[in-house]
C-alpha cells in the first residue's frame, strides 16, 4: 500500500499538534498558578510627607485597631454594633452648633477587620453624615 492510492484512508489522529498545546498550556498554568494564589485582602493607609491635621473643622474621630476595640473622640466604646454607633453620633451631632457640618474622620489600624471599619460607616451614614475621610499615616525618615 502507498499513501498516495485512490483507496487509502487516513484512520489514525495525529494527537503531536493537541499534546504540544496541550503542554504550552500547564506550563502557562503552573506559572501563573502561584499569582492567583493571593486571597487575603489587604488595604494600606496612603503615607504623606507634610499631612496636617485640621484643628479648625471640628469633626468626629473613630479609631479602630487590630483587636476591633473602638474609641469615638478619644472615649473607648466597650460593646459596639450599628445601632449603638449611630446613637452615638447623633448624640454627637446634637450638642454640635446649630448649622455646624460635621465630619467623620477614621483612623483604622492596618490589621484591622475590614468589618469593623465598614460597621463605622454604615452608622456614620444612618446618622446622616456625609462627609467621611479616611487619616493617612505620618510618614516617617530616619
């Protein structure tokens, strides 16, 4: 029999192609494989050089650290959900001067849940606070 006969069919698959893509294809895989892998989210404070706090607005200040544990102006909060938080504020809100706009600055630790940060501003905006920033972190050279 030669391969050039009228007769002749080709009854085998060529599997070279499909096995040399087939092995481009774990090698991408297990390059890429370990970038993937970066499940934890994680958020930095942005760094600034010359950051100086606002001493002339008057605002409310929440400090949230690793543990969870919260302090509003300073005032440590034993137990904290929404609720409590938005009393909070309003209570805050009503012995500022008629007119004054309010503010709430967050000082978050970097290790902190993102839970509890999302909690403080949940009850900042059912308090009816619109304004909210979030405080760098003093960069520091040695």
């Amino acid at each position: 029999m030669s391969m050039g006969a009228v007769g002749d069919q080709f009854t085998d698959i060529n599997v070279t192609p499909l096995t040399d893509v087939f092995l481009v294809l774990l090698v991408i895989m297990i390059l890429i494989a370990p970038l993937i892998d970066k499940s934890d989210l994680k958020i930095k404070p942005p760094e600034t050089k010359n950051a100086k706090k606002d001493e002339a607005t008057k605002g409310i200040s929440f400090d949230i650290d690793k543990d969870g544990q919260l302090a509003i102006n300073g005032k440590y909060i034993r137990d904290h959900d929404v609720n409590i938080i938005t009393a909070l504020i309003k209570e805050i809100k009503d012995k500022a001067p008629p007119g004054a706009d309010l503010h709430v600055t967050l000082n978050a630790d970097g290790d902190a849940k993102q839970k509890d940060v999302v909690e403080v501003m949940s009850a900042a905006a059912a308090a009816g606070i619109t304004k909210m920033r979030v405080a760098t972190q003093q960069q520091t050279n040695y």
